[in-house]
C-alpha cells in the first residue's frame, strides 16, 4: 500500500517535485552567494566609515547575517508551497516575547549603537558619565567599562550614560584647575597676587596661554579669599592641582604673612 502510494505520487507529481528540488537548491546557492556578497559590502562599508567599534561590526554582521539567511530559508519554504505567514507570526510572536523579557539589555544594545555613531568619547577619554568619572577602557555592547581615579574597575549600563550629561575632559586641549587662598585681613591681597603669579606660573604643565587667573574672588571675615586658577592638559590635572597647592602654602610662608583668623566679638559684661 505505502508502495502504491509512493508510485502513484510520482508518476503524478514527481516531475513537479522534482523541478521544486531542483529550484529549492538553485535558490539556496544564490541565496547563499548574494547573503555572502551582501555581509562583505556591508562590513567594508562600516571599516570605510570608522565609526562604528569593531565589536559592534561584528556583532551587527552577524545579526544580519542570520535576518537575511532566515528571509531565503522563508523564501525556500515557499517554493514548496508551505505556508510561511504562520510562521512569521509565529518568529514575530517569539520575537516580541523576548523583546519583553530582554527589554533592559536592548535599550543598553541600542543606546550603546547610538554612542558608537555619535561619539561622544572614545576609549583613553577621561569622562564623567552614568554618575562616574573616570577614563575609559572598552565601550561595549551593553555597557561601557570605566576606571576611576581610586583605581575601580567599574561597568556602567549603556543606556544609564546616553540618558543623561556627558563631559569629556580629554576633547579639549586644556582644563582650568581651580584652587582658593584665603589671606589674614592685615595682608594686602594685591601683594599676595603679585607673588603668586611667578610661583603659579613656574609650576610643570601649566600653560602660558591662556595665563592663570588669580584674583579676589570674595571677601570672608577672615580676609580676602583670592581664585588661584592655572590652565593645564586633562593629563597634568591632578599633578598641577597639588602642586598648586604647595606653591600657594611656600609662597605665603616666605613672604610671612599670619594665618588668617576669624574675629571674636567682644562680649558685653554686666557690671
């Protein structure tokens, strides 16, 4: 009987079939060759460009790679007369289940595609994004990887850096460092921003151009509290910082001025 049928199916229908065989396989070679061309267009397209992270390449070709193979197996399917709206229905289901599910990670993937084509820093840049401040070392998939200044090995979600500021110290070529000196009252603030000047200006890494800023920022019932403001690299930021720091406290003792002090108000007695 299962004999019969076999003969009775080709006799009728195996030229048919045969011809879709054939056609199925021609179609999967040339699928093949054109999803094959089509990755290599593509990934010469993003190594021209390069602004996308390689990682990022990678990944995007692969994703693509398995859309177009999963369009020419749909494509195959149809060619033997199976249904394939089902299908995808079913495939857009599975996919909107676990678009659900994964709803986090994407918004971290898609945020983290948005920050390789915008650029707002590259790995070495010291940043402060996601509430951390620190120098990059991978800008990932997910999630970008930060060093801090305490030396902190610190993973920050893609999307919680794209949602909010971002400063990046290293775009430009120099950062003011600001520092303040407070003088007693008795000192002439004038004669103590005459000497800092050469001392500031004699510190390693600060610039020339555009020169330190000091100058009385306010004034405090101690004395004149002056802004001591040298420019410097994002490199030598710290360095010229405390070495600031020292000059302000060298400068001061070798000129003798007192420790600033806050005034006490006479106390009224009763007789």
């Amino acid at each position: 009987m299962n004999t019969e049928a076999i003969w009775l199916f080709l006799s009728t229908q195996g030229a048919d079939f045969g011809l879709k065989i054939l056609a199925a396989i021609a179609a999967w070679v040339l699928g093949r060759w054109l999803i094959s061309i089509a990755l290599r267009v593509f990934s010469a397209a993003l190594e021209r460009g390069k602004r996308i992270d390689s990682t990022l390449a990678t990944y995007l070709r692969s994703i693509l790679g398995v859309l177009l193979n999963l369009v020419l197996i749909l494509a195959i399917l149809d060619i033997f007369g199976v249904k394939t709206t089902s299908f995808a229905a079913l495939l857009a289901g599975a996919g909107l289940a676990i678009g659900t599910a994964w709803g986090g990670l994407l918004t971290h993937f898609a945020a983290g595609v948005f920050m390789q084509v915008l650029r707002p820093f590259k790995v070495g840049d010291f940043v402060q994004a996601g509430g951390v401040t620190g120098t990059v070392t991978e800008i990932g998939l997910f999630g970008t990887t930060i060093n801090t200044p305490d030396n902190v090995h610190t993973l920050v979600g893609n999307n919680t850096i794209f949602g909010g500021a971002i400063q990046n110290y290293s775009t430009l070529a120099f950062r003011r460092v600001d520092c303040l000196a407070k003088v007693a009252n008795s000192v002439d603030p004038l004669d103590a921003i005459a000497r800092l000047r050469p001392a500031i200006a004699a510190i390693p890494n600060v610039l020339d151009k555009p020169a330190p800023d000091i100058e009385i920022l306010q004034f405090t019932p101690e004395g004149p509290l002056l802004c001591v403001r040298p420019y410097c690299h994002t490199d030598h930021y710290w360095q010229v910082y405390f070495d600031t720091h020292k000059a302000v406290v060298a400068t001061f003792g070798a000129a003798g001025y007192p420790v600033p002090e806050t005034p006490i108000a006479p106390r009224n007695r009763e007789g």
